[in-house]
C-alpha cells in the first residue's frame, strides 16, 4: 500500500466516530425466530427519542419522541419535508450524534448506553453512510477510495468486486473527477458496502442527481438490499420513493406521524416522478 494511503487511512481511523456494535440475528435455519407466536423484537427500535438542541437563547427539538421499528433485511424509507427531522434521526442511529433522552437498539444492542469509543467502533465497522455529496477523497482513485473504507474494517468485501457489483469495474483508476455524478455516487455506495456493514444509511442519495440517474442509484440501493439482505434506511423528501420500500416512517416536526408496511414493495424501474 503506498505510504499516502497508509496517512490517508490513520487520518480516517483517527477521526472516526465510533461504537460497537455487533450483531444477535434472529434467523435460524432461514427462520425468523417466533416467541408466542410474535417475531423476537425488531432489528431496530426507537423507544421515545428525544433530540435537543440550544440555538442561541432558545431550545429546538429536532426529535420529539420518536418510537418506530424495522426489521433486519428491510429497505425503509424515511419520509418528510426539509427541516423534519429526517437526517437528525439518521444521525442519531449512525452513531454520529446523541440522544437527549430516549433508547435505540440495534441488533440486541442498546447503542444509545455505549461510550464514546465504542461509539466509534459502532460506525466504523457496523453502519455504512451514503451522502448526498458523495464526500470522496479526490486524490483517490475510485478503487482506492473504497479500499481506504475496507482498511479499517474487520471483515471487508473485496474493494474490486464491490465496484464490479455497482457497475464501476471499467472505471476503477479513475479519480472522482474523471466520473460523473452517478458513478460517483455509485462509488459512494461501494465504499459503504465494502466495509460489509450491517445497516446502510443513505442521507438523500439521488438529491444531487438528475432524474434517471437517480433512478439507476436507488434501483442499485433496492437489489443491495434484497441480494445481500443488508437493511437499508433511505431518507427523502420524494413521496414517489416510498413504493420501493417494505416500510415508510413519515416524519413531520421531529414527531413520527404514520409509519405503513409494503407487502409488495415497487421495482424502481416502474416508479415515476
């Protein structure tokens, strides 16, 4: 490995947020576990989160007891206008921010009663982050940028074949600069998959995209999800997304006001908007 990746690498596991993590999975034999006829408790649950924040004088709640769950393996869509709460609950269940009160589990972990190491150890091997600006290190080729991530990793997907998986083997020595905003979205997408994470957060992934660009990005996010059984949490603003979810959290001034199961989840190459 050359010596500026090796900085590059120290860099990021220097300034990692973190926690442990880890996983109980409930299925045995291919079956969820059943206790009194009910599924075990949910992959994730939020029990009454609250989130505070001081803006000068004044108090914001950007959360205001938020209860939901989702289950492992699920594609959810988190749903709601700009300013609802909607990225501040992917923080809060990346490990990325604290609650004020409340509890949030995932896997049979209570992350929100773990400190600030193992918080780190949490999101640098357990949670993958998509973003809506991509944030790759421009003096990286694609297939280092995605090495980097699998770097401090305990169990990493091979850099080469996660690109491969998202399109991009032709494409691999290029820099961010050299690729479009799709394929460096896709990049994004195969950094976060190659630390083999068990849930994948994607803060408005086709935001900066245009419109069939953004589709090919959440057609990509929907077969991750069901070929690789990794749960993925969306957030958005489109309404039209939700038809490709298992489930939509709707979220409107920090508050859950409606949260609807998806027998029948939409191909995205059918959604129109």
């Amino acid at each position: 490995m050359n010596i500026w990746l090796k900085v590059s690498r120290c860099l990021l596991t220097a300034l990692a947020h973190p926690a442990t993590l880890y996983l109980v999975r409930m299925i045995l034999s291919g079956e969820s576990v059943i206790r009194k006829g009910k599924t075990c408790v949910s992959y994730i649950s939020f029990e009454d989160v609250t989130k505070e924040y001081q803006m000068g004088g004044e108090k914001v709640l950007a959360a205001n007891g938020v209860s939901f769950e989702m289950e492992q393996g699920e594609l959810a869509v988190v749903l709601g206008p700009s300013g609802a709460g909607k990225t501040t609950i992917l923080n809060l269940l990346g490990g990325m921010d604290k609650v004020t009160s409340g509890k949030i589990v995932v896997g049979g972990k209570e992350i929100t009663g773990l400190s600030g190491r193992e918080l780190t150890e949490y999101r640098r091997l357990d949670v993958g982050f998509v973003f809506q600006f991509y944030n790759l290190m421009p003096n990286l080729t694609a297939l280092e940028n995605v090495e980097l991530a699998s770097e401090i990793c305990e169990n990493p997907l091979d850099a080469s074949e996660t690109l491969a998986h998202v399109g991009l083997s032709e494409r691999m020595d290029n820099f961010p600069a050299q690729l479009s905003g799709g394929e460096q979205q896709r990049v994004s997408i195969a950094r976060a998959l190659a630390k083999n994470p068990k849930i994948l957060l994607c803060d408005e992934p086709t935001g900066a995209l245009d419109y069939n660009t953004g589709k090919t990005i959440l057609k990509l996010l929907q077969d991750t999800c069901r070929s690789m059984g990794k749960t993925v949490i969306v957030i958005t603003h489109n309404q039209a997304i939700t038809a490709m979810a298992d489930r939509v959290i709707h979220i409107k001034s920090g508050t859950v006001t409606d949260m609807a199961l998806n027998p029948n989840p939409t191909p995205v190459e059918r959604i129109e908007w």
